[in-house]
C-alpha cells in the first residue's frame, strides 16, 4: 500500500522521540494503533458488504435464469405436435356434391422445355451376383507339406 522502507520508518521513529518526547511515546503508538485497528475492521466490514451485496445480485441473476429455464422446459413439456395442425373442416361431402378429379391424360399435359422431350424413367431392378466367399484357413494350410504342393489349379471349362 504505501512504499515505506526501514530506512524511512528509522527517520519516522527518531523524528516522533524527539517531537513527542520518550515520556509519551508509549501513550501515542498505543493510540495509534487502536485507530489503525478501527480503520482495518471498517473497511473489511465494508468489504464484506459489498461482496455479500455482490452475491445477493449474482443469486437473484440466477434465479431469474433458473425460472427462465424452468419456464422454457416446461412449454416444452406440455408441447402438443396437433395443436399447431389446422383443425378438420367440419362442413362433410355429401356423395352427389363430391365431383371426381378431371383425369388428363399424360400426352394432354402441356409442357415446355428440354424435359417435355424425355421420356419418363422407368423404374430397373438389375440382380448382380455376388462373389463366393474364400476358403476358411486351416492348420493344414501352414504345414510344410502345404508349402511344397502346388495350390490346385481351377479349371475353367469342364476338362483337366
């Protein structure tokens, strides 16, 4: 806090024992150190109200988060998908009201550019077979006998 060395606190003490006197110096430094002892606990009370009224704000900030959470979760809770669909229309066909589709045929459909020119794809299901798994490997695979012998040969028509 301040910047007082042993040198300057040396000059302090020769000056009071010369001003005061060693007949009263005992007196002063007992009062001054009950004052430095009232100003430290007012200014820690002082601290630690400020901190408790810090607290006392960050408390009432998460409690206003909390409740904003807790309200957020709980529309989420009572969230009904229907709700937001349009409701039915409560007028009903009869059959002589309801009128069928006009059926146009694809040929009828006027259509312009690149697209109107192709065809439409058909729909191709091709079977592709699939290899034949390998061989499991045995110990007779790694024998020295096997390492000498040739591998068989396939043959690929019918004939040796």
């Amino acid at each position: 806090m301040f910047d007082i060395g042993w040198g300057e606190l040396v000059v302090i003490g020769v000056v009071a024992l010369v001003a005061i006197g060693p007949k009263e110096l005992p007196g002063v430094l007992r009062s001054l150190g009950q004052w430095m002892g009232k100003i430290r606990r007012m200014s820690a009370e002082f601290q630690s109200q400020f901190q408790e009224a810090l607290r006392e704000a960050e408390v009432a900030d998460l409690r206003k988060e909390a409740e904003d959470i807790k309200s957020s979760v709980s529309s989420f809770a009572h969230y009904d998908p229907l709700a937001d669909t349009s409701p039915p229309s409560t007028h009903t066909e009869t059959p002589s009201e309801a009128t069928p589709p006009e059926a146009t045929p694809p040929e009828a459909t006027p259509t312009t550019g690149p697209e109107s020119a192709l065809p439409a794809p058909a729909e191709q299901h091709v079977d592709v077979p699939l290899p034949d798994p390998p061989a499991p490997v045995t110990s007779a695979d790694f024998s020295p006998e096997a390492a000498t012998e040739p591998p068989p040969a396939k043959s690929a028509g019918g004939g040796v």
